[in-house]
C-alpha cells in the first residue's frame, strides 16, 4: 500500500452494514480495504470512497489468503461483518446444509479472516478487531438454533482472542445488534420479500448506518480504550423475542 493513511479491512463489504462501515471508515480518514463475493459492488464503493477492492469468499481459505497478501504487512482496523442467517427451521427440520453454511460463514470465517490479518494487525503497532454479531450470540429463539448457535460461537471466538492477545497492542470488540433493515431476513428467506418484510412490521428498526457510527466510534475511541461489547437494539425492541409492534 502506498497509502499513507491508516489501513482498515471491511469484510462482506456489498451491501448492508458492510458498506455503511467501509464509507463511515473512509469518512474517518482511513484507507478502507472492501472484501466481498460480489466484486462489481466492491469495486464501485472502493472508487467512491477511494478504497480498495478485494474479491472475498470468507468460507474460501485460498480467498482469505489473497486478502491478506493484498493487505500487506499493517492493518490497523479489521471489520469481521460477513455472515448471515439461512432459514428459520426447527432443530427437528433444520437442513444441515444451512447450519454448515452459517458456521463456516459466522464462525469460521471471523477465524481465518482474523488469522490470516493477525500478523499485520500486530505490525501496524496499534491493532483493533471487531466482530459484527448479534444479539443472537446472546440468547435463543425458536427456529433460530443454527443462526443463534454461530453467532454464539462467533462471541466465544471474540471473547477468547480478548484472552489470547492480553498484553499485545490489538484491541477486541463484538458489536451486537438487534434489528437492523437490511438484506439479512431477505437472504434469511431466500428472496422471499413479503416475509422479509414481515419482520420489521409495525416498529422502527436500525438500519445499517446505525451499526456503522457504533463501529466507527469503537474504533475511534484513544487507543488505550477497549469497548468490550457494544449491544444495540431499536427502541421498540427489548430481546430477540419480545418487540413492540404497532398496529
């Protein structure tokens, strides 16, 4: 990198709290590295914030690699957003295709994208990690037993770094969100947009710029400060289950 702003990677970057981030990021005077499966997306946000674009498939090792070599040797914020949620069955009709794909994405991808920039983290001397979950990674909800079993994984992941890295210059955040519009129920329901649509009836979510200003705040904060954990819900919102709707 020629750069010589400090650098920031933002994976799952084509949409949703991805983009708000890598363009609050870039907004804060970062150079902001976006990673995502759909290139064309990554490519346009990139030429407008004046970042770079990183074809990433975090459940890919081989991609994951390819992201680190074009990271280069520092990387002072590293972003951990790709995810998702697949379905909404129960443990008894859960399709295990889905539950891999939510434990590779949520889990597994937050390890090897988080190995791999482990070493440049360390060498920007002034390293920060952040996990996108949810409050899924907190609680339970019929149904959800894949999704809130990944996200319970992701926390735990979180929580042992915060151990392991006690003593080096990189800090540790999760930041958990509630309900947030976005894409997330749309691809939950595979495209199904009147069911997507039904989740957020009858209150005021967040919306995808709320988790970017949490985000850049954290990692804004005097580099002595670590926010552990940072959950934010809509205010119609009080757990995974209990919401106030209004008719």
């Amino acid at each position: 990198m020629t750069d010589d702003r400090r650098i920031a990677v933002v994976t799952g970057a084509s949409a949703g709290i991805g983009e708000a981030t890598a363009r609050r990021l870039a907004a804060d005077g970062f150079h902001v590295i976006v990673g995502a499966r759909r290139r064309e997306r990554v490519d346009r946000l990139a030429e407008e914030i004046g970042g770079t674009p990183v074809t990433l498939d975090v459940t890919s090792q081989e991609s994951v690699a390819a992201l680190a070599e074009a990271v280069g040797p520092s990387c002072h914020v590293l972003v951990n957003n790709a995810g998702g949620a697949l379905g909404l069955a129960p443990v008894e009709q859960a399709d295990m295709g889905d539950w891999q794909w939510m434990l590779d994405a949520n889990v597994l991808g937050v390890a090897r994208v988080t190995k791999a920039l482990l070493p440049a983290l360390r060498g920007s001397g002034d390293g920060h990690i952040v996990v996108v979950g949810s409050i899924a990674g907190h609680e339970v909800y019929d149904g959800g037993a894949g999704y809130t079993a990944a996200k319970h994984g992701a926390t735990a992941v979180v929580e042992t770094l915060r151990l392991e890295l006690l003593g080096e210059p990189i800090r540790v955040t999760e930041v958990a969100p509630g309900m947030v519009r976005t894409d997330f129920s749309l691809v939950r329901f595979r495209g199904d947009e009147e069911r997507a649509a039904k989740v957020y009836n009858g209150l005021t979510p967040l919306v995808a710029d709320d988790i970017a200003d949490c985000i850049g705040w954290v990692v804004t904060r005097p580099s002595h400060v670590n926010v552990d954990l940072l959950v934010v819900k809509p205010r119609d919102q009080a757990t995974g289950t209990r919401a106030h709707r209004r008719s």
